[in-house]
C-alpha cells in the first residue's frame, strides 16, 4: 500500500520529508492492523531512505523535529523490522515519479511490490551501512547546500525582475 502527501509549502529537507513519510507509514500500519483480525508475527517496514534508517539505529539526542519523531517510531514500530529498499525498487515512488495512471494500473512493482519480497528473507535486499557520521551529516551538508544556492537563485531573480520593474516604472513617468 502507498500512500502520498503534498510536500508542505515551508522549506523541508528530503530527510525530513522521508521521516515524515516514515512515521506516515507507521501510523498507517497501525490502523491497518487494529481493524484486521489477523495476527501478525511480524510486521516489516520499508523505506529507501538511509537517513531514517540511520535514525531508527541510533540512541542519541536528536533536535527536537527528528527526535520527536523517531520516538514515536520507536515506540510504535521494532526499529530491527525496519527494512531498506533500493529506490528503484519501491512502489511508493511511483507516483512521485510522475508515472501515468496507465503505467500504474500495469505495473506489477505497483501492485505486488518488488520481486525479492516473495522470497525467503534471506534474499532480501541488502541492508545498507547506517552510520550517522556517513548518512545524515553529509546528506545534511548536502541539503543545506542545495537550499543555499536556491535560495540565492531566488533572490537574484527577485532583483532582476525588481530592476526591470524600477526600469519600466521610470520609463513610464
């Protein structure tokens, strides 16, 4: 099952924006699972992002918006049935990924999920390396690089359209 949301209209990391999905997800499950009359050994919870993997793991003190939310991760879910999925892999990405409803209706990743699932747990997909130093620090640097330069982009287009503006209003007095 996949479920999406609209991205808040606030500047938010991918990061955040995975953990976000992630405690989606479990909240999901959750109600999912409080309706059915099954009883399940084991639930498993995907996700392709190793920054809410990397949290999941880790016992430290986080700011306050990650740690807020990987408790209630840990508290609602067993951070060691936490699984990594390649990206290519994942079904939630589909409609993120701009597919047409048609390829969706078609596609059996969207429908069964992927191929290694229907398999022993043996020949799941290999869990990637969670070490904080590696995931989110760097990725962190990456995203607050990224916002700057979009944030300058934004402004010197500002400052061009507000000289055009200027250019146009004095030509017009």
């Amino acid at each position: 099952m996949s479920k999406m949301k609209v991205a808040p209209i606030n500047m938010t990391s991918i990061p955040r924006l995975e953990l976000m999905a992630a405690v989606l997800a479990a909240d999901l499950v959750a109600k999912i699972d409080e309706r059915l009359d099954e009883t399940y050994e084991t639930i498993y919870y995907w996700t392709d992002s190793r920054n809410v993997l990397a949290w999941l793991k880790n016992d430290r003190d986080f700011k306050v918006f990650v740690g807020n939310r990987i408790a209630k991760l840990h508290q609602s879910t067993n951070r060691d049935h936490w699984r990594w999925v390649p990206t290519n892999e994942n079904p939630a990405d589909l409609p993120s990924r701009g597919v047409s409803l048609t390829t969706l209706k078609n596609s059996s990743l969207w429908w069964y999920g992927p191929d290694f699932l229907v398999t022993s747990k043996v020949s799941w997909a290999p869990q990637p390396e969670t070490s904080m130093v590696q995931s989110s620090s760097n990725e962190f640097q990456k995203e607050k690089e990224i916002f700057a330069r979009f944030t300058l982009a934004q402004n010197q287009i500002k400052q061009v359209k507000q000289t055009e503006l200027r250019s146009t209003l004095c030509g017009c007095i």
